[in-house]
C-alpha cells in the first residue's frame, strides 16, 4: 500500500524537473493554506498551502508546498491563523 501511494505521488506531482537542480532560495509569494497542523509551540505553524501569487517565480502559482513559520517576539499571528 505505502508503494502503490508513493507511485501514485512521483507521477500526479506537479513539479517540473528542472528545478531538482535549484538552490534552495527565498520567494516572496501568497499562499492559501490547505491544512495546518497542531503546533505546541505558541507561534509557530506548519502545514500545508498552494501558491495563488509569486511576482518572479510564477511557475510557482498551482504548486502544492509544506510551509513552516515562527513568529518573533511582539509579532502577531496572521488572520485566520489562530
């Protein structure tokens, strides 16, 4: 069962094969979360969200991505966050 999902993931994924290559970079870009996943750490927040905007990376818009985020002091949490 784990195989026929990993197989059924590598070939519905929507991630071009040149970017395998890529450094890894920052990107300003809107998301709109998918799922978040319970976090113990007041402020921080992961989860899962598709990119709907990226101003230089717009190859980006429509991909599924894992994001991570913590909050530094002072900071409040986006809208809809909590």
């Amino acid at each position: 069962m784990f195989l026929a999902g990993d197989a059924s993931y590598v070939l519905h994924r929507a991630r071009l094969a040149a970017w395998e290559g890529l450094p890894p970079r920052e990107a300003r870009m809107s998301l709109r979360v998918d799922r978040a996943f319970p976090q113990k750490e007041r402020g921080a927040r992961t989860g899962l969200a598709t990119v709907v905007r990226a101003a230089t990376l717009r190859d980006l818009v429509g991909q599924r991505v894992y994001f991570s985020l913590s909050l530094r002091r002072g900071e409040q949490l986006p809208r809809g966050a909590r």
